[in-house]
C-alpha cells in the first residue's frame, strides 16, 4: 500500500468515528422522548406494570430522608396541594428534568413540588449543584404510598391525600400542564 491508500483509509475512518459520535450524541439528547414512548408502548401493550394510584384516590401516609438525615412525614411535606415527583438517578430524563427544574426552585405555577428520589444515591452532584431538596426514599415507602413503580413519574395531590392527577413528567412543561388541568377541573366544579 502506498502513502495516499494509507492516509485516506485513516481518513474514512476518523470520519466514520465522528459521525458514529454525533449520531450517539443526538440519540442521547432525544433519549428522554424514547424512554417515555417506550413506557407508553409498554403499557399499552401489557409488557410492563406501570399501574399506580389513580385520580380521585388517596395516598397512604409516608416518610422520606431529608438530606439532613432527618425523617420526614408526607404530612409535613405536603400540607396544601402539592406536585410529588419521583425520580431515579440512574433515570436520563430525571437528571435532565432535575436540570430543567432549577430556575424554578421548588414551585410549579404556584404549586409546592416535592421531589422524591427513588434510589438510595440521592441524586448527590445534581442536588447539591441545583439547590433542590431531593428526599430519599429509602425505604420505598413513598412509591408503595402511590403504588409507583417508575421514574419520572408526577402525582397532584392534595394535602389530605386526594390524588387529582397523575403522569410520566419528562419535562417542567409536562408538571406545568397537569397544574392547569387541575386548575381547569376546579373551575368546572364551582
């Protein structure tokens, strides 16, 4: 083989390499909106459980570990209506979601959020970066309390344990609309 044979063939293949790597790339940006259609697609199809507490019942009472150590009863977390947010730290859209929620500081268009870690690594670098409290849910009492088997997953509760609406949440848009249809459903109640 000659020079140039040489020196294109080295060339094809580092361009292959970085197109391989921005594929990659753009995949992992999307990959929130696989994970979430995969989980539709799973539930529609029976593959998966992603049955949980529906709208119009109640949650059992709970508890979660603060980052201080300290336990914490629903009871105090949620005493008016509140957004609960279940989140995984092996989960790409938890993290990101997490990201997406920094601005915001613990408060969806008026409503209290109380995000909840479904690993026992809290979320450690996120949480510390962003300023958020992220609870622990060491025991899984939490995800029995709303017979929750995924991340990310939202519940509207109210704070005598009403659950109004429920949802996979892979992004504040998505937290955001299920606080206007509560708003919605209460208006169209008076």
């Amino acid at each position: 083989m000659s020079w140039p044979w040489i020196i294109a063939f080295l060339s094809l293949w580092a361009t292959t390499l970085l197109v391989l790597l921005v594929v990659l790339g753009q995949v992992r940006r999307f990959s929130g909106l696989f994970e979430g259609f995969s989980a539709y697609l799973q539930s529609e199809s029976g593959i998966a459980q992603l049955e949980s507490i529906e709208a119009g019942d109640t949650f059992e009472e709970f508890a979660v570990t603060g980052v201080d150590g300290r336990r914490h009863a629903s009871r105090e977390l949620i005493t008016e209506r509140t957004l609960v947010l279940f989140l995984s730290a092996d989960c790409a859209p938890c993290v990101e979601l997490l990201t997406e929620l920094r601005p915001i500081q613990g408060v969806v268009d008026g409503i209290p959020l109380v995000i909840i870690s479904t690993n026992s690594n809290p979320m450690d670098q996120h949480k510390q970066e962003q300023d958020i409290e992220v609870f622990v849910d060491t025991d899984r009492q939490a995800m029995s309390a709303f017979s929750n088997k995924v991340a990310p997953r939202a519940f509207l509760v109210e704070a005598d344990g009403l659950v109004l609406d429920k949802g996979i949440a892979n992004s504040i848009g998505q937290l955001r609309a299920m606080v206007r249809r509560s708003g919605v459903a209460e208006s169209s109640r008076i």
